[in-house]
C-alpha cells in the first residue's frame, strides 16, 4: 500500500506508526477478547488509557497539579460557547482579539451570552497581521481575555504570550503541542483533536482549578467544566477511541523526544517551505514576517487561472488536500506534527517542478 502526503487543515495527518498500533489493536485489545470501542468507558481498561493519556500529556505540556485536563467532545467549536458560560460569571462581559476566521466565530458565539469587547483586529490587513499589543483596548473589569495564538485559515500565529491582569484564554486547536508553552500564562486552553491531537470527535481542555465553579446557572451539565474534571471526564460516554488514539500520539511525541524537539522539527519544515516561497516570484505568502505560522503556510499563485491545474496535478503526484479555504482562495499546506519533512521536501520539489513548466 501506498500512502500520500496529506496537508489537510484538519482533520489531519496522524502519525502511521500510530495508525499501524491501532489497526493491530482494532479487533481485539490487548487479549481482551474485543475492541476497545466497545468496552464500557467506566471499564478498568478505558480509564486506565483516559488516565495514561493525561499523565501523558501533563508531562509533555508539563502541565501543574492546579489545572485540570479534560477529554470532551463537540470540537472546539462548542467551546466558543463554553467559554463564556463556564468564565464569564457576574461580570457579564470579556476581552477578545479578532486576528482570523476562528477569532470571528468565537466572537460571535460569546456574544450570544455577554458584552464582547473586541480589543483589536488586524482584519483591516486582511487577516495578515498581529495588531500591536499596545493598540489593545483593553477593559479592566473584563472576565478574562480569549486570543486564537494560531489562525488555521490565514496562517497568522503569535510568538509571545499578552501580558494581561485577567485569565487568559486561548483557542490552542491548530498548534497545540507542536512547540513547548508555559501552561501557567493561561486561564484556559482548548482544542479540537483533528490537528496534532488525534481524530476529529475529542476536544481537550486544560483549566486552572480555581477558575472552575464560576458557570452561570443556565450552564448545561455537559458544557459545565466542573461537572466535567468532578466526573474524571466520564460524566456521559467520552469518543473512547479518540482517546485511545490521542494516548498513542502522546506517546509517540514522547518517544520523537517531546514538544522541544518538535518544535525544532517544525521550524525547519516550515523554514524550508517558507524559503521556497520566498524564492520565488511564482507564489507568495501574504503573512507578515514576524507572525507566519509554523503549521498553516498559505499561498498564491502568480496567476491564479493556474489554481486548478496546479490542484489537479498536486493530488496525480500525491500531495493531497492543498486547496485554501474557501473563505480566501489560493493554497494552503497544513504541515502539523505529523507531516514528515520528506512530505515538505515532495511538495517543494513539485512546486518548483510545477513553475519551471508554467510560468
């Protein structure tokens, strides 16, 4: 069998030693006669993966006591709403920087439940942008502040954490565990699966313990975080398998050497593919220097009359799901943890192979 190179935006490229684990444990799990998938997730053998993965990943993100982990569901999507339900609390209104699409919706979602105080925006720029910190309009009795630190559509990611007097909450979905964080600068983190986590259908959220019990009453018992880390994430059936699979990942960023050299591998894919563009008067990134993302690399064609055949030729040679949003055109190369850099490599060497003929 022969597998492509995958840049999709999410779901996304999970590890093939990863999959290969889990095919060989699909059947039969361990000896025990039947898949995990249909085991009880109050089963000895369920918790004791849901447990194994977040001691994982308490070690990988080097997480303290005083947060909880919780293995939810809904994509971070749901947790645009959960944020405000779970935070906000009296003070009826939050902080929140609009640098992309996903900034967009979590704002308008927060609306739905509270005074949102747009600080800034770089939408001016068209999304190519971090606004300066020193141009936030920030409110002194906001709940808390929400940034999205890695904009998967326009390929916008922040290398410096704000410096603020309220908790911090961050939509971590497109580049969580690619490069090491300090997990004390926030409030709360969340993210959907389906970038470097494992598949679509889990979401996990990391939460300062003392930032729990705030919902508002009208809060459902499933968007509760309290309910949530009191339940050991098992207050309803959690996506078991998701979590099973978010495990071997864990473990095989362990065994890659953790989130540091990750990272180093990150930034020289992401080095290679961005000094391609660059080199070139064929395609270009219309990010900001200081702010191009180590996992979303977006680009243009000269001509964009080419977008399709270079689409159609793209997939004939393999390098699957290049296509941009639909919301901004051109192309987009999606290079989460595992994309291998022999993928980036094939993919450089056939723009550049794709240029020589056309322009």
């Amino acid at each position: 069998m022969s597998r492509c190179y995958n840049f999709c935006a999410g779901p996304a490229a999970l590890p093939e030693s990863v999959l290969e684990t889990a095919r060989d444990d699909m059947l039969e799990w361990h000896g025990k006669g039947l898949s995990l998938m249909e085991m009880s997730h109050r089963s000895p053998e369920v918790v004791g993966v849901a447990e194994h993965a977040q001691e994982t990943l308490r070690e990988l993100l080097g997480i303290p006591d005083d947060y909880a982990v919780l293995f939810l569901q809904g994509g971070a999507s749901t947790q645009f709403a959960a944020v405000p339900l779970n935070l906000m609390g009296d003070k009826g209104g939050a902080d929140y920087v609009n640098t992309g699409q996903w900034s967009k919706k979590a704002i308008a979602e927060g609306k739905r439940f509270g005074d949102i105080n747009v600080v800034a925006s770089s939408q001016d720029t068209n999304f190519s942008t971090i606004p300066p910190v020193d141009c936030w309009q920030l409110r002194e009795d906001a709940a808390y502040l929400h940034y999205t630190p890695n904009e998967t559509i326009g390929g916008v990611e922040y290398f410096w954490t704000p410096r603020v007097d309220v908790p911090l909450v961050v939509d971590m979905s497109s580049t969580i565990l690619s490069r090491p964080i300090r997990v004390e600068d926030y409030g709360a983190i969340y993210a959907g699966a389906q970038k470097n986590i494992g598949p679509a259908g889990l979401t996990l959220v990391i939460v300062r313990r003392e930032l729990l019990g705030r919902a508002v009453a009208s809060c459902p018992a499933m968007l509760n975080w309290q309910v949530a880390a009191d339940n050991d994430s098992m207050y309803n059936t959690p996506p078991t398998f998701a979590i099973y699979l978010a495990d071997l990942v864990f473990t095989w960023l362990q065994q890659l050497g953790g989130l540091a050299a990750m990272e180093t591998i990150n930034r020289r894919k992401a080095g290679k593919l961005y000094e391609a563009i660059d080199g070139s008067s064929f395609y270009a990134n219309p990010v900001e220097l200081a702010s191009r993302s180590l996992m979303n690399v977006p680009f243009t064609l000269a001509d964009s009359a080419l977008d399709k055949l270079f689409l159609q030729e793209s997939e004939a040679a393999g390098l699957l799901n290049l296509k941009g949003h639909r919301s901004v055109g051109g192309m987009r190369a999606s290079l989460y943890n595992a994309v291998s850099e022999e993928a980036v490599d094939a993919l450089i060497a056939f723009m550049q192979d794709f240029e020589q003929r056309r322009a």
